[in-house]
C-alpha cells in the first residue's frame, strides 16, 4: 500500500523507524500548546492605535472602511455606501443573529434576503469574526450564519465588523477561533473553511500589472461598529 | 509526465534569447517583482528572523515527516476527509479521475497548482472524458494557448498584452469579433464573465496546497483572485492536490511561513485570499462541498530524505528565486523544459526525473548566490546545484569535451609554475585584445560562449599578482 511506502522511505531515509513513545509524546505535547513565534512589532500598539492600524491596511490593499458609534447606525451605514457606488439597494444578508436583529426597518428603501449567495446577487453584507491590524485582514470562519459564498459570489461585499474583535497579530485571532468555537463534527473548533481576507479580489498575470476585481468581488468595504470604549480614536 | 525538454536546455535557451516578444515580456516584468518584494521586506524589520523561523520549523517538519502525515491524515478522517496516499503520478491521476467518476463529473474547475502540471492531470482527465477548466487567470490563457506555465506563480510571465487579446479574440468566438480592449481590466473583465458560467457548471472543483497543517487536518490555499475559492466552494466535491512536504504542525507554524510567502513571491505584505479547508460541509451549512478529499502525492520527494537535497523540500514555491536570477531573467521559464524553472527547478527537477536528463539546469548558473539570499527558506540553492554537478561528473555524464577540458586545468593548476604562467599570458592578452575597453564582444575559440554575452577584461594583473605586491606592501 502506498501509505506504507511512503512512510517507509521516509523512515528509510530520515535511519530510523517509526517514532519511539517518548519522542512521540514531545510532538504530541508541541501540538497540543501549539507555541507562537516570533509576532512583528508593528501590531503590539495600545487598543485606539491598533484599530488606527487596521484601518490604514484595509485602505492600503484598496478596501474602505466606514466606522459607526453603534450597531443601530449600521442599515444608515449600509445605505448611504450602496447610494455613493450607485448600487441598487438589495443585498444578500448572512443569516446572523447579530445582523438579523438590526434596525433595518428604519431604512424601508433597503431589500435583503438572508440565506447563503446566488451568482445572480451583486451585493453582500457579511459578519466579520475577528480581524487583523497587522495587515488590515479579515477572519471569516464558514458556519450556518456565515456562509462562505458571501465571501465570493457578488460584486461588492460589505462586511459588519464590531471594533471590539479587531486584535493585532494573525495568532490572537486563532486564539479568538480556538476559544469561541466547537466544531459539531470534530469537537475541534476549526470549522470546514475560515477566510483570511486582505481587501477586493485582484490579479497581477497580465504583464504583471495589478488590477482590481478579478473572480471575488471588485469592492471591498467595510462598516466598524464602534463597540470598545478602550479602542476609540482618542479625542 | 509532462514531456520534458531540459537536455535540450542549451537549444531551448538560444530560441529564448532571439524570440523578442518573450524578450519583450521578460524585460517588463523582471524589475516589478524585485522592486515590490524589496519594499515588503523593508517594511517589516523582523523578516531575516522570520527566515531563520520558518528554515527551522520546515526542519523540524522534515525530521518527523512520518509522524506529522500521520497526524494530518489522522485529522482530516476526523472532519469527515478522506486522504488518497500516492507514491507515484500515475497513482495521484487514478485517485483524482475515480473520485471524479464517482462523482459522475463532467467538467472540473482547477485552481492553480504546480503539483497538477507535474503530475500532467489535464491530459489524464480529457482522455477520459472529464473537461479540466482551469480558473486562475494566467492558467486561463495558457490553457487556451496548450502551453505550460513559465513561472511557478505567475504562469503567463511569457506573454505580453497583445498576445492575450489575439488569444482572446481567437476563443470567445461568441463575442463580438470587434470589441474593444482599452484596458487590461477590460481582458480581466472577459475572463471573470466567461469563468463564471463554468464555476457554476462543475461538477469538482481542483486545488492545490500551499500548506497542509496536522493539528487541525487542513489544507491552505493562497491567491488573489479568488478563483481558488470559487474552485472550492461551489462544486459538490472538492479535491485538494498536495505534495508530502506541504505539512507544517499548527496553525501558528504556517502563520509563520504565511508571513514570509507573499513577501517573497508578490511583495504583497499578505495575499487577499488565505483560506483553510477542513473536511466537508457542517451540518446546517448552506454552502461549501459536502466531499473534501486530498491526494498526497510523493512522486520522489521521499528520497530526498536524508540526501544532500532534503533542504530542497523546505520550498514554499515562493518564486522569489527565478525572480532575482539572471539566468531566468534571460531565457524565461520554458527553456527549463520541465515543470519548474528557475534556481528551485535547477534543484529540483534532476531530483525528480534524473540527473540524466536535467544535467544541464543546475550547470546554467553563474553561482552569483543572488537566489539563496532572497530565499525565504534560507535554501543553500548554489550548493545544491554543485551537488548535482558533482553526480553528474561521477556518473560520467558531463560531456567529453567539459571532461578533457576539465582534466587539463587540473593538470595545469596542479602545476604552479605553469599556472602563474598561464595566467599572465591570458591577462595579457585579454587586455591587448580589449585595445583598453573594459570588454570583449567577441573572443577567438569562444565564439558560442560571447555570442551571448561579453568577456569583462581582467583590470589588474593575476591575482597572484597582486597577492605578492600586497605582501611587500605590508
């Protein structure tokens, strides 16, 4: 069997057969802390800096961001950024409780569906699960309110961010992963897909020139929900 | 396997250097992925850390490889995966085509992968009826074209704007015959439409690995576009093709090496789209594959275990080596006449399909070094390609005339009296042939090797020379 043979050449050539108990056990025990290395200086700043941070990468790899005082300015948010872009105000909306619950009444002229994206749909408004200073991404873990075609399918995605859950470094957010969630199938907690998002969809292959919009979306933006007091620009 | 044309390297290399449009394009491209991995790395102070980092974690993997696919395999049958272990290309395609009848597959959408052109999957599946389409830009066009990519992260480096619309026009047929394309967006624009209808349509959806990761049973996929995850999100099933040194132990390791890819290869600080995959859908999930299957492929990796050419198996396909090499800079990638060109190509292809017939890739260098102080992953790449020299000559392989050559310096350099000899004269001569320019445009008995190039005149005496004026000096 193949598994065997490879494994065999492996140990063939590494002169030594398969792992003994106690060596076994350290590499058991390195998974289980799963230990940091080294995280760049750039993102240990205080809470108002960090998300200072964020935003200037988003803005960097051509993302936008919008920051609201709460979450019940989030449909006004929404509206007035699909009015500048000329877009039709009709979105697919992540089946989230967070999002489900807000104030969307006040905007009448806004329709939505939440259910999972169709090719046809041209906006998305998704829920961010945490989010990186340190290159201004998003983490995007797939579970039944956060499905994965939101990410892709329409041309402009809108992504409901709480400033609260912004961290510095990409392994304070596995952190966020790894305490926040069980997985049903595994007991793990990665769930079958987590996107880490830097900004719209792009591609270098024509002459090596950069352009927008490739497959994803062309438009990336982002509404911050000022929800930490800690974070806050200071005045 | 793809058919491979590295003995003919010297042939291959003089059609590139008098093929203007690849000159054309090779001149366009070079200096922006130099300029834009320089920027990246200056802006963040600890990258030469950051290498050592991730040369020690690739270590660690490859000292406990055994241990560490287990573990993968392990969890991927956790969340509901199923891993295809394959020694061989042959096997890696039966694997793929079966899942894909299983499947009752028509079309499949592929993301990039090296592994893939390697394992020469496209022809595989149409002679059995399944259509491969491939979705990322650049694999797009040279798909179109059946051609093979000539750089590993940016297969359409070869080809310039004018070629793209031709090709374009010549396939789109249902399109209007006149259209205009002002912009490159405009060629991008035509793609995304077009791929479009065929993301939706497949029935498998192809990737590649840049990391498998054991603790978790994932596999990591790196791009900009977004096609990769269009490729894996929509079909029924999804395959991901990796090879046995892609695994890293956790998550906190392939963030490590995520700092250092894009770096490396784009310039880019990260890339817009990182994204794991860990077995099938959830239950309640609306979306996503419900078969999440991964072809290990080993394909001769596994003998570069303990040989002098396991340090190899650290790349991360980064690109950042034929980037900053002159030699590919010169010729392009398809003179390599294999799958991988460049420096790691150089390495790696006379390890995977003999020093028989790659004899000649690792002797195309000029050992400036320039690729092992870009790599990422700190890989001795010049030492390496000596290696290969090494074997070659042992296996007599070298050419006559390299060999008798060869024979005579080391005759002569054995001999220091007549070297130092030797090597006045040729300073001399040099320099009265140069009639006081810095170079020679073309030598007498070296024509093939000045067509290509000029001889620097020697601006001193020997070095020898020198030594002893330094020593009196003193």
């Amino acid at each position: 069997m193949s598994k065997e043979a490879i494994l065999g050449a492996i140990r063939r050539g590494l002169k030594r057969g398969p792992l003994p108990a106690d060596q076994r056990a350290m590499l058991e025990g390195r998974l289980a802390t799963h230990p940091r290395h080294l995280i760049p200086q750039r993102s240990r700043l205080p809470r108002p800096e960090q998300v200072t941070l964020f935003v200037k990468n988003v803005e960097k790899e051509f993302g936008t961001v919008a920051r609201v005082a709460s979450a019940a300015e989030v449909p006004g948010a929404v509206a007035d950024y699909l009015a500048q872009q000329n877009l039709a105000p009709r979105f697919v909306l992540a089946p989230n409780d967070e999002l489900t619950g807000l104030p969307w009444s006040e905007k009448p002229l806004l329709e939505f569906e939440a259910r999972r994206a169709q090719p046809t749909d041209t906006v998305s408004v998704q829920h961010g699960f945490a989010a990186i200073a340190e290159t201004g991404t998003l983490m995007l873990p797939s579970d039944p309110q956060r499905p994965t075609t939101l990410n892709l399918l329409a041309e402009t995605e809108i992504v409901v961010l709480r400033a609260s859950r912004i961290v510095g470094a990409y392994e304070e957010a596995w952190d966020r992963l790894r305490a926040e969630r069980t997985d049903p199938v595994t007991g793990g907690f990665m769930p079958r897909n987590v996107m880490l998002v830097t900004g719209p969809s792009r591609s270098a292959d024509i002459e090596q020139t950069l352009e927008l919009g490739a497959h994803g979306p062309r438009r990336l933006h982002i509404v911050l929900v000022d929800d930490d007091p800690a974070a806050l620009p200071e005045a | 396997m793809v058919q491979i044309t590295s003995p003919a390297f010297k042939q291959n290399a003089a059609r590139a250097l008098a093929d203007a449009g690849l000159q054309k394009a090779l001149g366009k491209a070079k200096g922006a992925f130099l300029q834009r991995r320089a920027e990246a790395v200056a802006r963040l102070p600890e990258f030469e850390e950051l290498r050592n980092i991730g040369r020690d974690i690739k270590n660690h993997t490859l000292a406990n490889l055994d241990f560490y696919l287990e573990t993968f395999a392990a969890n991927v049958e956790r969340a509901g995966g199923k891993v295809h272990w394959c020694s061989t290309a042959d096997e890696a395609r039966a694997a793929v085509l079966e899942i894909c009848r299983q499947a009752g597959a028509k079309t499949v959408t592929k993301g990039k992968s090296m592994i893939s052109e390697e394992i020469a999957l496209n022809d595989h599946l149409e002679k059995n009826g399944v259509t491969p389409v491939e979705t990322d830009l650049g694999e797009y066009i040279i798909q179109l074209r059946k051609e093979h990519p000539s750089h590993i992260i940016a297969p359409a480096f070869h080809l310039n704007r004018e070629d793209w619309e031709a090709d374009f026009r010549r396939m789109h047929t249902d399109l209007p015959a006149d259209r205009v394309f002002n912009e490159r967006r405009d060629i991008l624009a035509e793609a995304r439409t077009k791929l479009r209808q065929r993301f939706i349509a497949a029935d498998v959806g192809i990737t590649g690995a840049n990391f498998l990761i054991a603790e978790t049973g994932s596999s990591v996929i790196v791009t900009n576009e977004g096609n990769g995850d269009l490729t894996q999100t929509l079909p029924r099933v999804h395959i991901a093709l990796a090879s046995i040194e892609k695994v890293v132990p956790t998550l906190e390791d392939a963030t490590s090496l995520l700092r250092l890819l894009a770096r490396s290869a784009t310039g880019q600080d990260f890339s817009v789209y990182t994204t794991f995959s860990t077995g099938g859908r959830r239950p309640g999930d609306l979306d996503g594959p419900e078969e999440y299957h991964v072809v290990l492929i080993d394909n001769g990796r596994s003998n570069m275990i303990g040989s002098e050419f396991q340090e190899m198996l650290r790349c991360i396909r980064c690109a950042a080596c034929m980037n900053h090499c002159p030699v590919y800079g010169a010729t392009g990638g398809h003179a390599y006449g294999w799958v991988y060109p460049g420096p790691m190509g150089s390495v790696l292809t006379p390890a995977l399909v003999g020093v028989d017939k790659a004899g000649l890739l690792p002797n195309a260098s000029t050992f400036c070094g320039k690729c092992e102080s870009v790599c990422p992953m700190k890989i001795p790449l010049p030492n390496m390609m000596r290696h290969w020299r090494e074997r070659e000559f042992e296996r007599h392989l070298t050419p006559a005339t390299v060999r008798s050559n060869l024979a005579l310096w080391a005759w002569v350099a054995q001999r220091p009296g007549l070297y130092r000899f030797a090597t006045k004269m040729a300073v001399g001569t040099l320099r009265l042939l140069a009639q006081g320019k810095g170079a020679l445009r073309s030598m007498p008995f070296a024509g093939g090797w000045t067509q290509g190039r000029d001889l620097p005149v020697p601006e001193g005496g020997t070095f020898m020379d020198r030594y002893a004026k330094m020593q009196r000096g003193r």
